[in-house]
C-alpha cells in the first residue's frame, strides 16, 4: 500500500527547515521525502497544497478511564479521538481503576490497544505507589516491562518527601523518570478555583498558585539533589514558571508541560459557573497565562500536553463543589494551540516542537519525519475555520468549556504506521 | 397608560362642568349618607385620590365635621395580575381610621368593568367589617363585566370597546376635563 | 427581569426600584389581616438545602401575605438524601409546574445552574459564599429607613468577609448607590484581592468603625474544609468583638446590624446586640415586606 502526500508545506524541525514537497508511505514507513514533487505509480495521493505536513503529534497526558471508567472514555475511543486531534502517540495516565499500579493492568491496556485500536501508539505512564496512595512504591521494574515509559501518580501528588525520593531513585535504576503532578493539598483542600480577584466575586474556594508553585520546586530540588530527571505535568503559574526557569538554569533536568486550556482561558470563565471549566490545577489569572505563552515561545515550556480527562455528563451535571476536575482536551488541542502561530506568537516549527517534545522527553521513537521511519504523520489545514462542536467528538465525553469556539486551523489528516487514522471531512 | 396613544375625539366635561359635578355629587352624598356616622371617604388610586379630596373638602366645609379619610391602591387585589400585563407600581394604602363599623364611600374617576371597584372593596374588607360601602364614580362609560352598579355617578356616557374615557385632573395632569378618545 | 440570583447584576435604579416598592407591603405587615391575594393560585417551593431558620421563615411568610401556595422542601426529607442528583430533582420539581423556587444552597452558583434547567422564577436565598441578595435588600431598606439615604454612608463590615455571601451582596448593594464601604477581620478572613470590588481593607476593627454610619458585623463560622480561620472563639472575641468600647469610635448615631444568627460575646456583644443602636430584629420585620416586594415584582407579568 502506497501513500503519496504532495504539494504541503513540510514542518520537521528536527530535520531542519520547512519546505514544500512531497512523503511517499510504502507499507507503513517513510520511503522517500523530497522537496518539489515526487511521482509514484498506484500510490493514493493526497493533494496537501496549503496544509502543514508535520511528524505525528504526541499527546504525553492522557486520561484514558479503562480499565474501571469505560463509560466515560476506553482505549478504543480514547485512540480514536487521538486520531481525530492528530495524534499518533498517547500517554496514559495511571488512574484508572484498578490503577496502573500492576502488570495485569499495563497489558491489558497495552494488548487492547495494539490489537484492536486504530494504529495510535498507546505508552502507559505507570503508577508511581500502590494504588496512586502516596504509601509504598508500586512494583516499578515489572510495570517497565510491561511496558510503561514513565511513572507518575498524576492527580495525586505524592505528600511524603521521603516516598518522592525513594520513588525517583529506584524508578532511576529501570530508566524511569518520575512525572509530577505538582499540587499542594493542604494549600488545594476544598478549593475550586483559581485564589483570585474571581474567586472573591464568584465566592469560591481559591486554590492558591504557591500550592502549585511549593511543589514544583520541591521536586526539582528533590531532581536537583538526586542527579535525576523530573518532568513537571500542567503547569499553569507564572510562579513556577520562574522556579522552573531557575532550576533549567542551574542544569537540572526539568521539563515542563502546559496544556492548551491554560493558554487559552482564564479563571475568569468560571464565572458561568459552568463545571466544564472546572479543571486542575484550576485555569489561572490572566498574568499567568501570558507568561505561559511567554514560556511556551520561549521553550521554558518544552511540551504542550491536553490533560485528555473524560467526564460523564452526568457526572459534571452536577453542583460546581461536587464535580470532578477535568476537560476533554485531544480534538480542540491543534486548534487551540494553533491561534499562537495565527496571533504571530510562535512560529509553526515552535508549534510542532511543542506537540512532538514529548517523544525526546521520555525516549521514545518519533517526531521526526526520516526517509525509512515509521510513517506517522499529521496535516494540519491552518486557515480552515471551523465551530467546535462537542457533539462531533469521537470521545466518548463531551465535558468540554470550548463549545462553540469560533476556531482557525484544524486536523486534516492523521497518518499512523502508515496508516490514515482520522480525515476531516469538509 | 390610558393617556399614551389616545386620539381625543371629543371632550365631554370642562373643568367648570366638572366641577359642578362634583358638587352635586357632594350634595347625594350628604343627602345619602347624612344621618349616618362613622362616614369616610376613600379615594382609589390615583386619580380616585384628588376627587376625593374635593369631595372631603366640600362635605367639610358644608357640613361643618371633621370626615375621616383615606386612599386605597388595588394593585395588589387585581385580577389581571397575571394576563401578561405590566405589573402595575404598588402605592401605599392609607386608611388610618376604624374601617369596623364604617360606612366608606369609594371615589374613583371612572367606571368601566367594575373590577378595579370589586378589587377596592376587597381591599377595604382586609382592614375590618365596615357596616357599609358606598361607590361614587365621575364617570360611567358602561360596559359591566360585574353585577356592580354606583351609588353616585357624575356623568354616564355611551362609549364604544375600541374608545377610552381619560380623566384630567388638576392635581396630577394640571387641567380639569374629561375626553373620550380612540385607543 | 425572572430572576434574582444576586444583586451584583442588577443596577442601582432596579435596586430602587424594588426597596420603594417594599415600603407598601410593610403596610400591610401592620394591618390586622395580613394578607392580600395578589400570587394567588401561584406556587412557590423553599428548597432549602442548608440549615435556615430566619431567611426561610421569612420567605415562607412573605409567599403566605401574599397568598401564593408554599412548599417547603428540607435536604433531609427530599431524595437528594437518596443519591438523586440535584438536577434530577429540580427536574422533577419543574414538572410539578411551580411559578417560583426559592433556593438555598452550600455549593456556590447553584440558583445559576436550577435557573438553566428550570422554567420557573429562581431566587436565591443564599449561595456557598456567593450571594445572597434579599439580605442585601433587607439590610439596604432597613438603613434606608433608619439613614433615610443608602449614598454617602460610612459603613464597617467586619466579620469573616472571605466566606460570607452577605458580606459579596452587599458590598455590590452598597458600592453601587455610593456608600463608603470598609471590611475588617482577620487577614485570614479577608479575600484576595477584594479591593477590586470597591472596598476599603483593614485589620484594625477600630480603623472601620472610626466614625462609621452603619456598623454591620457578621457571623463567625464554624471550622471549614480548609481549616480554622482564627485561633479560638475567645481570642477573636478579644479583639474582633463588637462592644461598647469598639463602637464608641462610630458616630454616636451609628447603627449596628447583623445578619444573624449570632455568636452573642464573640461578634458582637450582649449589651450592644441588645441597645438601641441595634436594629437587628428590625431587619428581620423588613425582611419580610422585601421578600414580599421581590416576590411580587419577579412574579407579576412582564414587568421588566
């Protein structure tokens, strides 16, 4: 099976600059690319003329609810919404029920996934301690061969300093890296929102940026101090942006990701008392955001992750106190992100780095297109415009505070192993 | 608002007519009520209120006796409360006598349906058991929907559904008439 | 206008507009008979999902002066206790066609979300720490009547104002027709960034109620989720307590108010509580004919 993709402009950063030329896909790999036209007798071709051709897009933060959660979102359709944001790789994060912290678990999700999903590469991140309990290691080297990529105990920050470091050194001795959802929960209890002028008006309960922001240098000191790499997930302050930028400086090994609801919201939009905005870390202050646009043009930020969390609608019909946090995130993604590169903030080879870094962060093959690699690959129509409409999403859930976004640029294709796994249809 | 977008057709009391009328209207009055006690005149919001004010003033100096007095609003007794009108401003009620065992006597400028006066009667009955009321109107322009008839009326004119009959009155609209006039 | 979800939305003319057309039902509070049959045949349910003994009672017999029929519905005896969801049961009330719900709720923005749902009237009758506007209303008209004017006042708020809906109501109520508002308490009772809604900060009680119009204390709350906002009720007493000698730096016509129920020695002293500055049971006579006028003028027609 031939695949001939001509006339897009091609986005490969790793490879060096853009340029307007052709991929040709034979049974799953890149075989050829080149800048003008290519020819290739029986191959189905892809008119890309005015698309971006970048490498498949990895999303390293997903909540993918299988096993345990399958109402709100399961493998399958977890991928399929991967395809239809144009991804090609996927992250799970670890809890679900029961939680990523067991062999079984990790390959039950990665067999589901390479059996019968869409050709979107699933890498399970696996539980940092049993049961995400914050109490004793989970069996870390088993999960590595069972084939997670990184361990975290996403969701719920691990409270006990002497646990964190245990954690990041053992994890070290498999090639693991410790992912930390960066919370302060004595500073979060009961919170609801962002501390702010908003939380005032709206009378909720803040949750302060120094909750995030103690955490955050707690674990680079901990990296710092141990020699190791941390990656820091969804970071959405200005104040741990500054310690992140201190410690980068000082050469520790800290990466960082923000997901594009902190760049494109405010604590403000709480204010419709819509629960769908109800997300955590919460969405920040305006001053936060800029800074993260600062940081995401800067490479201070390295990665963009959507923090993909499936809720039933009937689970956010809720009182705002009683919903639980999260936003679908995989199919606005692109979009979203993309209004940087219209706004002139970022250039497109930034915005490719941004959604390939994930692949450098935990080693793993991708994010380049190269002549013999495996062909996943993205198009992107950046001038098609379009209204997000949830009822569309191949997501299961439809908890989403971009309803109805007036958006420019959108997927058009997504390519896995070769294989198309998502067209838009216009 | 009876006053916006009225076409008057034709005026049919001037303020001398007017006055007369009241004055007559005084005379039944007294000749009616006279031998009673325990006699109040209660206007009907608003422009029930100054005729029965002149009225008030004319028994008063006629008579020489202090009459009690008040006003009532029936806003909150209507009922076309909820028929998608405009719910009208409430104005205070004022009757700061003994309504038990009065005999009241209700002013209002016209009478038409009959229902802003069974809305005043229901009005005065919340404040006590009065031993009778009594209803003077300046004008009857026909048209019942109720079994209510007035005791005093100041002028009956014939009018037609699609035609108004708009009281002016020095105190609040700085003339004295009465038109009638196309709605 | 349908709703009354809090007063930060309305204007200062519809906030008139409502404390002028009270004045006529507290007529009918003194007669003999007090009632008028303006709402009747209309239904109006008190789905009262926190604790409330005063505002309740109030609503209750503000719906009954006006003759509307009134349901009462407690969170004990309602089938949220039975895990049904509150949009479930709002559904289920909807279906019983009601004209009006009054609500009272923890989670703050509650009435926002039944006001999505239902096709009814909602009033809230108190949000988490949102809003609660007919106690902005009652406390507006009752210094209304006692100041004669609601611009040009000095007023103390002092209490815990980061979890008080009161304190957001009327700080919107206040700032709108041009009084001088000061909040006081505790920095841990004070919320971010508050001065943005047009208030004067300090944690010093005497510097607020330096010759205040109004002095308006609010309750002290119990423990929360995130922990004690001041070391122990004697402690806040001894320097958060509204007494005789706190008070003597307001103008010497200065009225006290207090939303209730209250913590008598901890807030606000007995003797002051119970002075003749005090119009704390004056509110809650006002409460009444402001309910009365919100009701009717929510209820009635179109009005705007």
């Amino acid at each position: 099976m031939k695949l001939l993709i001509k006339n897009g402009t091609i986005v490969n950063p790793k490879a060096g600059k853009s340029f307007v030329g052709s991929i040709l896909v034979e049974n799953g790999k890149i075989t050829k690319i080149a800048k003008g036209d290519l020819t290739a007798d029986g191959a189905e071709t892809v008119n890309a003329a005015g698309m971006i051709v970048t490498p498949g897009l990895i999303d390293l933060h997903v909540h993918f609810r299988d096993p345990g959660f399958e109402e709100k979102e399961d493998i399958l359709t977890g991928l399929e919404a991967a395809a239809a944001g144009g991804f090609t790789a996927v992250c799970t994060m670890p809890n679900t029920s029961p939680a990523c912290d067991n062999i079984g678990t990790i390959e039950y999700q990665t067999k589901k996934a390479a059996k019968q999903g869409n050709g979107v590469r699933l890498y399970p991140i696996a539980a940092a301690s049993k049961g995400l309990k914050g109490e004793t290691m989970a069996p870390i080297g088993e999960l590595k061969e069972g084939g997670a990529i990184a361990i975290s105990d996403d969701g719920k920050p691990i409270t006990d300093s002497s646990l964190l470091q245990r954690v990041m050194q053992y994890a070290s001795s498999f090639g693991l890296m410790y992912v930390s959802h960066s919370e302060d929960t004595y500073l979060s209890k009961g919170g609801q929102m962002n501390e702010s002028y908003f939380s005032t008006l709206y009378g909720m309960q803040g949750i302060p940026a120094v909750g995030e922001a103690l955490s955050v240098a707690r674990e680079c000191l901990m990296a710092q101090y141990l020699g190791l790499p941390v990656h820091i997930c969804h970071v959405s302050t200005k104040m741990s942006l500054d310690l992140i930028a201190y410690f980068k400086a000082q050469g520790v090994k800290v990466t960082a990701e923000t997901a594009p609801h902190y760049l494109s919201l405010t604590d403000e939009a709480v204010g419709s008392y819509d629960t769908n905005t109800k997300v955590n870390p919460p969405l920040r202050s305006e001053e936060d955001r800029q800074a993260l646009i600062a940081a995401v043009k800067s490479g201070l930020i390295d990665a963009i992750a959507t923090d993909h969390a499936p809720h039933h609608e009937r689970d956010k019909n809720v009182e705002f106190n009683t919903a639980p946090s999260g936003m679908v995130g995989l199919e606005t993604a692109v979009p979203l992100v993309y209004k940087l590169v219209h706004d002139k903030q970022i250039t497109i080879e930034r915005f490719v780095e941004l959604f390939t870094a994930g692949y450098g962060i935990f080693g793993l093959e991708g994010g380049v297109l190269t002549e013999g690699g495996r062909a996943d690959i993205t198009l992107i129509d950046p001038e098609y415009q379009w209204t997000i409409d949830k009822n569309m999403f191949r997501s299961k859930s439809r908890n989403t505070p971009f309803h109805g976004f007036h958006v420019k640029g959108a997927v058009f294709r997504t390519i896995a192993g070769g294989k198309t796994v998502f067209t838009r249809a216009y | 608002m009876k006053r916006k977008g009225l076409n008057i057709t034709k005026v049919i009391m001037n303020a001398e007519e007017m006055e007369r009328t009241i004055n007559r209207m005084v005379h039944e009055i007294i000749e009616r009520v006279g031998p009673k006690k325990n006699v109040a005149i209660v206007g009907i919001r608003t422009r029930g209120v100054p005729i029965a004010e002149r009225i008030l003033k004319k028994i008063q100096e006629l008579e020489k006796v202090k009459v009690a007095s008040g006003t009532i609003d029936i806003a909150l007794y209507r009922d076309d409360f909820f028929k998608g009108l405009a719910s009208p401003e409430v104005g205070p009620s004022n009757l700061n006598f003994n309504v038990d065992g009065a005999n009241i006597v209700l002013i209002d400028d016209v009478i038409y349906t009959g229902r802003t006066v069974r809305a005043a009667i229901d009005a005065v009955m919340d404040y006590g058991r009065p031993a009778s009321i009594m209803y003077a109107a300046l004008v009857d322009r026909g048209h019942r929907e109720l079994p209510i008839q007035p005791d005093f009326v100041g002028k009956a004119v014939q009018t037609g559904d699609n035609e108004a009959v708009a009281v002016y009155l020095k105190e609040i609209d700085d003339e004295d008439k009465v038109v009638v006039g196309e709605k | 206008m349908k709703h009354l979800l809090g007063i930060e939305n309305l204007n200062r003319d519809q906030i008139m507009h409502i404390l002028e057309t009270a004045v006529s039902f507290e007529e009918i509070n003194q007669r003999q008979i007090k009632k008028v049959p303006t709402l009747k045949g209309l239904s109006v349910i008190n789905f009262f999902a926190e604790p409330s003994t005063r505002t309740r009672m109030s609503f209750e017999v503000a719906e009954k002066r006006l003759s509307a029929d009134s349901y009462n519905i407690a969170v004990s005896g309602s089938a949220i206790t039975k895990g049904e969801t509150l949009s479930d049961t709002a559904l289920n009330l909807q279906a019983m066609a009601p004209d009006c719900l009054i609500i009272r709720h923890a989670v703050s923005g509650t009435p926002h979300m039944l006001a999505q749902i239902m096709d009814c009237s909602i009033i809230n009758a108190g949000d988490g720490f949102h809003e609660h506007p007919t106690q902005a209303l009652l406390d507006a008209y009752t210094i209304q009547k006692k100041k004669g004017r609601l611009d040009g006042l000095k007023v103390a708020l002092m209490g815990d104002i980061a979890h008080s809906r009161v304190a957001r109501s009327n700080i919107h109520l206040l700032t709108k027709t041009g009084s001088h508002v000061t909040v006081a308490g505790p920095a841990t009772m004070i919320p971010k960034d508050i001065k943005k809604l047009g208030v004067e900060v300090t944690y010093d009680p005497k510097e607020a109620v330096k010759d205040a119009d109004i002095v308006m204390m609010l309750r002290i709350q119990e423990e929360r989720e995130s922990g004690l906002m001041y070391p122990d009720r004697r402690e806040y007493a001894k320097f958060f307590c509204l007494d005789e000698k706190l008070l003597s730096y307001a103008k010497p016509d200065a009225t006290v108010m207090h939303p209730g129920p209250a913590n008598r020695g901890v807030e606000i002293d007995d003797n002051i509580m119970d002075g003749d500055r005090s119009v704390i049971l004056e509110q809650v006579a006002n409460g009444v004919a402001v309910r009365m006028a919100v009701l009717y003028l929510l209820l009635g027609g179109s009005n705007s």
